[in-house]
C-alpha cells in the first residue's frame, strides 16, 4: 500500500505537508445504508492531528481479482484523495489517472 501510494504523494510532498495514511478493515457505516462501501475516505486535519487519507483494505481486496488489480485500484483511490485535499483534479496529481480503470 504505502509503495503504490508514495510513488502517487511524491511529486506533491511539498503541497502536502504532514499526512498520515491509515488503513482500516471497514467503515462505518450507518443503518440502512444501500450504497457499495467506500474506498477511502479523508479526514482533515485537526488541532491534534495532521490530515489523514483512509484507506479501506476490505473494500478494496472485494473490487480486485488480483494482487495487480488492486494495485491499480489503490494507486487511483489514492489520486483520487490527494486531489481533494490538494483542490485540484485527480489528473493534475497523477497524469495517467484513469477514472474508469
């Protein structure tokens, strides 16, 4: 995970500042939710914590057939998330994103 993801955060260290990267079994998710399980999610930063990019390892491993699927998989959640905390699109933060890979 942190390999994928370092070779995504490294042209953007400097923006980035102090990020912490999580991983986690599953969400929460409240009663009643219909919806597929999220990927990851941010959680910004705090007076006693810097930002936080979560990852979500069961989701994650359900959407891949395979160790190179999820690789992939990782690689554009992670994009994905460095975008929104960067205010920028996910193509800015890595030029060969793919939204529907």
């Amino acid at each position: 995970m942190l390999g994928v993801v370092g070779h995504v955060d490294a042209p953007w260290r400097a923006e980035l500042g102090e990020l912490e990267y999580v991983v986690e079994e599953m969400p929460l998710l409240p009663d009643g939710w219909t919806d597929e399980a999220p990927l990851a999610s941010v959680v910004p930063a705090t007076a006693a914590h810097p930002p936080r990019v979560v990852f979500f390892r069961r989701p994650l491993e359900r959407r891949s057939e395979t160790r190179l699927d999820l690789e992939e998989l990782v690689r554009r959640v992670a994009t994905e998330q460095l975008a929104e905390l960067l205010g920028v699109s996910p193509e800015t933060v890595d030029p060969d994103y793919d939204p529907d890979a």
